[in-house]
C-alpha cells in the first residue's frame, strides 16, 4: 500500500481507470429523466480564470498536502519541498534509502523520469544536531548538468526538506561532442586574449594553476527549454585572473563566459600602505636554518604528506610576488634568516590568514577553506600590469593576492575583514559554489562580506582599516548597517532593498550583473537579522553558515538565500521561533519575499474549529439491500447489538446514502422511483414525497435544513441546490476542475455521486469522477473537491467557485465518499483505492488543520464512512462473503488514527448515518472589515510594501486588479508603463468570517516633459499625451506634442498625462515674448515684409531716408536664432537656415528699432 497518495502535491492528475469505485457511476443513463423546471445556471469556473486563486483553508477553503512546494515565481522551477508527513519509524532506513524513497514520490514534481540514474550523491555530512545533509548532482548519461544541484536533509527518519535548482530530464539524442576538449579551449583561449594579457606558464613549485576543462549539460535559459551538450572551462590567463567559458560542444558556439575573479570591489580603485605598527605573533616554520612564513602548527596540517618549504600540507603559507608586473609574476617565498626580521605586509596577511581558519575551525568546526584542510596560501606584493601597486586583494580559486595599493587603498593585507571576505570566497567555492554572475555572484560576495565583518566584528564595515583618507565619503568601502552610504554617486554606494536593485548586463564592464552592487541587498538583511534582540551575532552567523553549506547551490538566487536561511533557522531553533520569525522579517524589509506569498510572520488563525457536541440521544439510520428498506433505532451501547431495536421507517427503496439534519429531525433520501424524499425521524415517521421527476440519484441537505442538494441520475457536471426558505428556489453549479498553474489541463469532470454540507451552510464537500486524455489513453480517477453554494453574507447563492481536497492525485489512485467529523470541522474521512492493490480499499482520516493524515481501516468494500456523535468511532459498509454488513473501529482523541480492531457492528445493511436528535449552535459567519490606507503617486520601476489589516485579524493577501504592476506576497512591483493601477486588498474568510476586500487606486507617473524651441513652436518631449499650461493654468484642447504659442506670450509649461488621468509634474516654464504681427506698421516708422510667410527669401521696404544697421531673429523662447548685419542686392534676408516655424524679427535702423512677426514655413 502506497500511503504517498495523500500527502503528495501530485504533479500528475491522472489515474488508470479505477474498477473500484465503478459502482460509483450512475446504474442508468436515461436522460429522458431531467428535472423539472428551469434553472439558472452558475459556473464559477469563469469566475476562476480571471480570478485569483485564493488556495483553501478549512473545510471551506483550506487544502492539505504531504509536500509544500516553493517554485521560483520567475522561472517557475522547484526552489524548495517541504515534507510534513509523519516518518515511518517501523522500519529504520539509511539516508541513502530515505533519499531512493522520496526522489521517487516526487520525481514528477521535479520533472525527473530515473532519479536513480540522474540525481548522484556527491556528499553527505551528518551536522552536530543530528541531521544528515546530502548533496546530489544532476546528470544526464552519466553528463552534469550545470545548476542542477540539490540538497536533501533528513532525520529521525524522514527526509525534511529538499532544495536547490534542477532541470526537467533533457531531450538529448547524444551526449557525444562533436569537436573536442583541445579545439574548445583554443577558442576560449583566443577569445579571453582579445582584452587579457596571456601569460604562457603562470604554474610554479607553490602554486598550481592549471586550465580545467569537465564536458556539461547547459541550459542557455532559466526556464531550462534549451538544453546544450557544453565544455565547461576554467582558464587562467594570467596570476590575476582566472575566467569560466561555455563553449557549444557540437558548434563552438561561445554560450557564455564570465571573469570568475573574486576580487574585493572590481568596478572600483583605491590605494593603501602599511599595517597598524602592531606586534603580532605569527607560526613560522624553521627549515634548512632559514626561517619560512610557514604556519604548521594549526590542527590541519599534515607533516607525513608534506615537502617542506614548498609544498605544506595543511598549513598557512605566505609567498611573495615581488611587485612583479601580474603579466609576468615571480613567486618566492618570504624568509628571514634570523627569525625576527620580517616584512610587514606578510605579517599582516600570514596573520589574518590564521585568525581566519581559527574562525571556521572554532565556529563551524571547518577544516579549513574546503573542509578537507587544504593549504592556505596568501600572495603579498601583486602588482598590476604595468608592475605598480594594484588597487585590489581577490581570491582566484587557488590563493588570495593582496595588491599594495595605489590610489584609494592602503597595502590590503592590514585589513582583517578583507582577509576574512577573500577567504569566505575559498569557503563559498568548496560548498554553494555560487557562480560569479549576477545575483548568484551577489549572493558569494554578500557572504565574503558577511563572514568577513564576522571575522572582524567590531563594526559592520568592510575595508575601513586600509582606506585612505578621502578616498570613500563614509570611510569605509561597505557597510553592511547602511549599504547606500551616501548617494548612488559616492564611491561605495550599494542598493539596500530590492526597490534600489540594479539590473546591469552580464558582462565584466557592467561587473558580471552587478555582483559587488546588489550584494549590498543581502548584507543588509543580514544586518537586521544580526541585530534583532531574539537573534544577535553569535545565532546569526550560524544560521546563515549552516544556509551556505547546507541549502545553497550553484545557481542560488536571492529568494533561495531567503527560503535557505528560514530552513536553517528552523532547523536549529524550531519552526515557530524568534529567530525564525526575525529571518523571514529581515528579508520582508529588503523586499526579497517568500515565493509562496507568505511574507513575514504569519497571524494565527483564531477561528475555533471546534462545534459543540450535540447532547441529544443517539441514533442509527440505515438500509437494507435485501429488503430495500430503512430502519431507525435508538443506541444505547453500540456494542450491545442485539439490545437495539430497529423500526421500519420507509420501504421506498434507496438509491444512495441518506442524509440528515443536525438537529437529528429529519432524514431525506432518494427512493428507488428516483424522487427525493423527506422522512420525520420522530413520532410516527410521516414520508413526504418532494419531486416527481423521477431523475434524482442522490441528496444532502445541509446542517441547519434550509437547503438541498441534488445529484441525477443522469451523468452529468452539474449539482442541483434549492433554497427552501425561498419558495424552493434551485439553481445549478457546473462541475469543473479549477487549474491552478496556467496552461494546464485536469481533465473533464463527467458526475459526481457522494456529498455532504459543511456546518457553515456555503459549501458541500463532494467527490466526482474525472476523465482525461492523454497519450497512453483515455485515463479517468475519483477525487473530492469543495464547491461555494450558498454566501451566507448576501443570503444567496454563492459563485459555484471549486477548490480540491488534494491537489492532485498519482495514477492509479482515487478518493471519494467525504464524510465530516461531528465536532470537528477540519477533520474529514473518506474512501481511498488504488489500482495497486485493486481487491483493497482503505479508509482515511485527515486531519487538514494539523497537516496529519492516517489510515483507519483496511476494508474490503468502499465503505461509505461516518463519524459518531462524539467522533470516537467510525462507521462503514463492508461484506462478509457475500453479505453486506456495518463496521465500525474506535478512534483515537485526534479522530483519524484507530484505536483497537474493527468489529461488525449490523448485519444485512449498508449506508449507515449515525446521527443524534439534540440541537446545537451551528457555526454562523460575521462580517469582517479591511482597512486599507490611500496609496500616493509612485514612479514607475518601484517596489513598495502593501500595509492592509483585517478586523478579524486574520492574513491579508493582495491582488493587482488593473494597471502596470505586479504582487508577491505584500511587495509591489511597478512596471515602467505609467497610468493607475487598482489593488485589492482581501482576507478569504473562513468558517467563522466572511470574506472582505478594499481596493486603493493610485497613479504610476509619468516622468517630467521638457520644452524645446523649434521655430516659432514649442515642443514637448519625453511623453506620448500631454496637457499645456500658460501663466499655471491648463489650456482647454491644448494637448498636442507641438504647439504654437499666443501672440499674447506668457509663460508656458506642461505635464505628461495618460489616458486613464495620470499627469507627471509640471515642466520647467518657457517665457514667450509677446509680439506685434508684420501687418500691424509701426506709426513712426512704415516698414513692410513680404512675403510673410516666407520660404527661403524675406524682402524687406523700409521709408526713405531710414537706414538699415542690422536684424535679429528671435524664437519664441526668446532664443537667438539667426543675426544678419546687411541685406542682399534686393533688399532682401536668405531665411533658409531657420526651421520652419514662428519668430521675432527684430530690425534696427538709423531712426530707431522695429520688431514684427514672421513665419517661415
């Protein structure tokens, strides 16, 4: 029996055709049988497709899984599952047998067809609290594919979480290379020489420096479509840098390259000198009567393996380069022949590379840098190219280098947090390896930066001891307190939520994606972390290490850091924890939310979900297939059968199981004349026949009695609900199948058979049956889902909108046949079967508040389960050879494990309710409110945090109604299309509250216009609509991009606006000049100019005895535009050099000055 059926998030909807629940279907299809009258139908299935999915909880909206799967909102690829389900501890397996077990249940989730053959076990590391850590590579035919890793971590028995990245099993013919390893690291070789300097050997007795070449699989998308047989190659141009190539195996296509130099800060300069002048005591080592700054003394180091002075296993060498230019490096070893007499540069970095490892080595219990006690080896006296001091320390997979400094910087080796950062870079590389690019690269140099200030914890600044004065505004290159540390022009600026996140290309120019920019996001939720009163440093850093080692991989974005650093907190200080509750409220504030749209602490949920029980005596209803009729008795003592008596209440037949009232006052059923009718359970069991259709197959009706529900007999998709305080008012719900991942189909539901009311009188729980094509066949399966018929707040019909028990189910499995607890109303049972085991059927209990779920009983028959008045037992048909008989099993206090063995309780009957005649207080719904505060203009390409409370004080979620943007979680993200945008803010209600919703609106602006001259006009720019201003006043119909100014002049200005009424700010004004038309003469002196407009040539007649000096031609703006000192042979202006448009001619002349408009067209 696979009990995986339940728990799992089923990728795969479909199931083998089930034989057995094929008594479920309908005994005829005679649609000559339908109900009378007319009904008005609702699909909430329309509602649904442009409707957010709001997910369920409770009876009414809540859903239960074995796995909770985190997917990365962009890509859509699995980051996280987590596994609730209770361990099996009657069989103890190895971690390996654990992992087997689970890649196999969720390798659909993962899209894996052979997780044995594709997922390989690359380390497993059992951590001081006893869990058990495994790292797996993915693969192809034995190829890796490059950022397919995951983690699994397991204990008591039972795999707790898997995360990381993979990728859906490639379509891959072959995985043959078509050119080879040599011809693709020629072409890397001759690509990086076109902007690096090559150096031919840079391999020496002390430092090996080798290219690298390992044949991968690599998807040139996130989404994983295109897949790529790839060399993956590592070259080492010169002692400085070292860079990763892509090279198509089959093409030589260059697919990508990134410089994988983890330098301190790449995009910027600096200089430095000395150390602090402070006496350090550093292990050197003695050999051959010269003193070597050799550290053996540290518990790593390995003297059997080890050749002295070159080659030290396990311990700390310094070496010097000499200041030899990096294109042509000289390594020797630093050496006093005395002992005593050393430069300060190598004391300084022989000694912070000791205080480092006693770092690890004491916090983490690491062995140094990768774990297995590697040398560490520190480079002094790195010169840059030209054999001057280099602005810069790095790590590039081998060794840190430490520059003297030119400019900005000090000699870097004095600076103990800068030891600290290169080293964590050699600790990041041997764990997450995380890829030197764009977030993944931010994410390795927020944790150099992390570990770094860890290492040096003093302050929360990096590089503060080797800046020089003047160099960076705040003193520091970072700050992990205030990464913005000015202004995003000052030298060490860094964005410090994700609303700052620069998006920069992938290229060395624009810092691999912004690796020492963005990094500035993480370390600052860091800080807040490490300084939050229920965490401090001492808890932070171990949480964050154990999320470098434990969680994180290759391709690792900041929202892996985000779920990596939750689950480590989890694991160490519990999942309700201050420190887990800090985690998740750190990264809320940077704006990196859960992918899940669970940001920050969650409120609890104060809904009671207990109902009182029901004091009234205890009954039984059943029926007898034999006699085709049903009985009542009274229960006195369920074990003492043969003490009950029985009574005859109808001999109607039974098409289905009987549904009753809470109250216990009524019964109805469907008879065999496929009517549904109503039966007194009191007094003398009056019958009232309700239809006469003949097309009834089954009915429930609700708690309270006020409604009813119908099934035909007919197969069809629909449920039939009448309102019996409303002249019995029906209405119909069609059936369907919500999808809850776009593009995907469940399949059609055909019927459903078996149903039940929930206690709060909205929505009936019922199972169907389902077909779905696909390429093996017709494939069909049970399931249950939960449908929304009555809002008791508006005292109608609800919207019909569905939601699944499970979300999906594995093939050849099927629920059905719901039943709800008595007193309990998240505690369901239900019938499930395999084609697994086709002879058996089991009965389940879920238990959906507290994610539980058992299996109470083994049966041969589906059982038509229910529970007892004080849900201590379970009730349920099953067969003795050929008789049809009533069982029940008692139950535990959590109501879905049993409790001793099943016994037979009544023989000859099926469809047992066991019901009690008593009244209670049913739960009833109140009406909750959101508030919601005004929202004011934004900009666009923003992020912001949406702050909305519900007077329930239940979670609020939020949805996009219209407009450019975008929510996870309560983060907003704007697009760049300004106009408004409409967001709802709602909480989905649940059994003891109805849902409500409020909505703000505000505007994405626009960005501010500006005015230019362009001839007489003026232009505006930077918009697509806009409104004019003159004198701050909008102009009536002045919205044109170009306009021509009054002749009245004034000032002019205008906004961007958008169509649904956005408007930017007002732009800077224009002055515009009044003017006088060329048709108005001046009264002392008569001029004419002609003709006006004019094309290229403007004549002019000026009065006798007036003399010409010189004209000027204004724009409207005021503005310059042409001068000329003379006329031509006719008296006459070349105006062809103006654009066309409007201008202010002015003239000056012997008896004064004139001014006219003119027109150049």
């Amino acid at each position: 029996m696979r009990l995986t059926f339940i728990l799992l998030l089923f990728i795969t909807t479909s199931t083998l055709a089930q034989k057995g629940f094929e008594r479920k279907h309908k005994s005829t299809a005679d649609k000559s049988h339908k109900p009378t009258g007319d009904f008005l139908e609702i699909q909430g299935e329309k509602i649904d497709k442009n409707a957010r999915q709001l997910g369920t909880k409770g009876l009414s909206t809540k859903l239960i899984s074995k796995y909770k799967v985190t997917k990365d909102p962009e890509t859509g690829r699995i980051l996280m599952i987590e596994n609730f389900s209770k361990p099996d501890n009657k069989t103890r397996l190895s971690a390996q047998a654990l992992a087997t077990n689970f890649l196999a249940e969720v390798k659909t989730t993962l899209q894996i067809q052979d997780p044995n053959q594709e997922l390989v076990v690359q380390a497993t590391e059992i951590d001081a609290i006893g869990m058990t850590h495994m790292q797996l590579q993915q693969k192809y035919k034995n190829v890796p594919i490059y950022g397919g890793e995951i983690w699994l971590h397991s204990r008591d028995n039972k795999i707790e979480t898997l995360n990381g990245r993979n990728f859906a099993t490639p379509k891959m013919a072959s995985v043959q290379p078509q050119i080879s390893e040599a011809k693709a690291m020629e072409l890397a070789m001759a690509d990086v020489a076109k902007k690096s300097i090559v150096q031919k050997d840079i391999s020496n007795s002390f430092i090996k420096q080798d290219h690298a070449s390992e044949l991968m699989i690599y998807h040139t998308d996130e989404k994983g479509l295109d897949a790529r047989l790839t060399y993956y190659l590592t070259i080492r141009p010169n002692i400085l840098e070292r860079w990763v190539y892509f090279i198509d195996a089959n093409s030589g296509e260059i697919l990508k390259k990134f410089n994988h130099t983890c330098a301190l800060d790449g995009p910027f300069t600096a200089s430095a000198k000395d150390l602090n002048n402070v006496t350090r005591t550093v292990n050197i080592q003695q050999f051959g009567g010269t003193y070597y700054m050799i550290d053996t003394q540290r518990p790593m180091y390995n003297k059997a393996t080890s050749k002295l002075p070159d080659n030290p296993i396990g311990g700390i060498l310094t070496i010097d380069a000499k200041n030899t230019p990096s294109n042509n490096t000289k390594y020797s070893h630093v050496v006093s022949s005395t002992g005593t007499s050393w430069n300060a540069n190598s004391v300084s970095a022989h000694y912070n590379a000791g205080l480092c490892y006693d770092y690890y080595r004491t916090k983490f219990n690491r062995n140094s840098l990768d774990g297995k006690g590697s040398t560490v080896i520190s480079v002094i006296n790195i010169a840059d190219e030209d054999g001057k001091g280099m602005d810069n320390a790095y790590w590039n997979g081998a060794f840190m280098g430490y520059g003297n400094g030119r400019d900005a910087f000090k000699p870097l080796a004095g600076a103990l947090d800068v030891a600290g950062h290169e080293m964590t870079h050699g600790v990041v590389e041997a764990s997450a390896r995380l890829e030197y690019q764009n977030q993944s690269g931010a994410l390795n140099e927020s944790f150099a930066d992390i570990f770094g200030a860890m290492i040096d914890r003093d302050d929360w600044t990096l590089g503060e001891d080797v800046i020089k004065a003047g160099a960076y505004p705040s003193g520091a290159l970072r700050s992990l307190q205030n990464p913005n540390q000015g202004g995003t022009k000052d030298p060490g600026y860094q964005p410090k939520n994700m609303s700052q996140y620069l998006y920069l290309e992938n290229t060395e120019e624009q810092d691999n994606g912004g690796v020492h920019i963005n990094s500035g996001i993480p370390n600052q939720a860091f800080y807040l972390f490490a300084t939050n009163a229920s965490v401090g440093k001492d808890k932070a850093e171990l949480v964050y290490y154990r999320a470098l080692t434990n969680y994180l991989t290759r391709t690792s974005k900041f929202v892996d850091a985000r779920l990596a650093v939750v689950r480590a907190a989890t694991d160490l200080y519990g999942a309700n924890s201050a420190v887990v509750n800090a985690a998740k409220a750190a990264f809320d504030s940077v704006g990196i939310a859960d992918p899940s749209g669970n940001t920050g602490n969650p409120t609890p949920d104060p809904t009671p979900q207990t109902i009182p029980v029901n004091n009234g005596g205890d009954f039984v209803l059943v029926f007898d297939p034999a006699s085709d009729k049903l009985y009542t008795a009274k229960i006195n003592d369920v074990t003492k059968i043969h003490n009950i008596e029985f009574k005859l209440i109808s001999s109607s037949g039974c098409l289905s199981k009987p549904s009753v009232t809470d109250d216990g006052q009524y019964a109805y059923f469907v008879g065999k004349d496929q009517n549904i009718r109503r039966i007194a359970l009191t007094g003398t069991f009056k019958e009232d026949k309700l239809t006469s259709d003949a097309a009834w197959d089954n009915v429930a009706i609700s708690k309270d009695g006020k409604r009813v529900a119908g099934l035909t007999k007919e197969e069809e998709p629909y449920m039939y609900v009448f309102d019996l305080e409303n002249n019995n008012k029906g209405v119909k719900f069609k059936l369907y199948n919500p999808t809850y991942s776009s593009g995907v189909s469940t399949g059609e539901v055909f019927f459903a058979d078996s149903f039940e009311w929930d206690y709060s009188g909205e929505i009936i729980i019922y199972d169907a049956f389902n077909k779905l094509s696909s390429v093996s066949g017709e494939i069909d399966y049970w399931d249950v889902g939960l449908i929304r018929v009555w809002d008791a707040a508006k005292k109608t019909f609800g919207d019909g909108k569905i939601e699944k028990l499970f979300t999906d189910l594995e093939e050849g499995e099927s629920i059905g046949n719901p039943a709800l607890s008595k007193n309990n109303q998240n505690i369901i049972a239900f019938d499930y079967f395999s084609s697994d085991e086709p002879d058996v059927y089991y009965q389940i209990g879920v238990d959906i508040e507290n994610n539980d779920i058992d299996i109470i009983n083994e049966n041969n028959d589906i059982g038509y389960p229910g529970y007892t008045r004080l849900d201590d037992k379970l009730i349920f048909n099953s067969t003795n050879d050929d008789q049809e008989i009533v069982q029940y099993i008692n139950l535990q206090k959590n109501k879905i494990s049993p409790s001793g063995s099943v016994q037979t309780w009544i023989t000859d009957a099926k469809w047992a309710v066991w019901y009690a005649q008593g009244n209670r207080a049913l739960p009833t719904k109140t009406d909750q409110t959101i508030s919601f505060g005004s929202i004011t203009d934004k900009n666009p390409s923003t992020s912001f945090t949406l702050a909305a409370t519900a007077s329930s004080k239940l979670p609020v979620q939020y949805a996009v109604e219209s407009g450019d943007a975008t929510v996870n979680g309560s983060r907003i993200t704007l697009g760049s299309k300004p106009g408004k945008v409409k967001v709802q803010a709602f909480q989905v209600g649940n059994s003891q509250f109805n849902s409500a919703s409020a909505s703000q609106t505000f505007c994405v602006v626009p960005s501010t216009p500006k005015i230019t001259a362009s001839g007489g006009n003026l232009v505006a720019s930077g918009g697509t609509k806009y409104q004019w201003y003159l004198d701050g006043n909008a102009v009536n119909g002045l919205t044109q991009a170009t306009i021509t100014p009054s002749n009245a002049g004034g000032n002019y200005a205008v906004r961007s606006v958008t169509d649904d009424g956005c408007a930017s700010a007002l732009s800077t004004a224009v002055n515009v000049k009044p003017v006088v038309l060329a048709t108005e003469l001046d009264e002392n002196i008569k001029v004419s100019l002609y003709p006006n407009p004019a094309s290229d040539e403007l004549k002019i007649d000026l009065p006798a005895g007036v003399i010409f000096k010189e004209a000027t031609f204004f724009a409207p703006t005021g503005i310059r535009a042409m001068h000329a000192y003379k006329l031509s042979a006719n008296n006459s202006f070349n105006i062809s050099q103006l654009a066309k448009g409007m201008y202010v001619l002015k003239i000056e002349t012997s008896h004064g000055s004139v001014s006219r408009k003119i027109i150049r067209e």
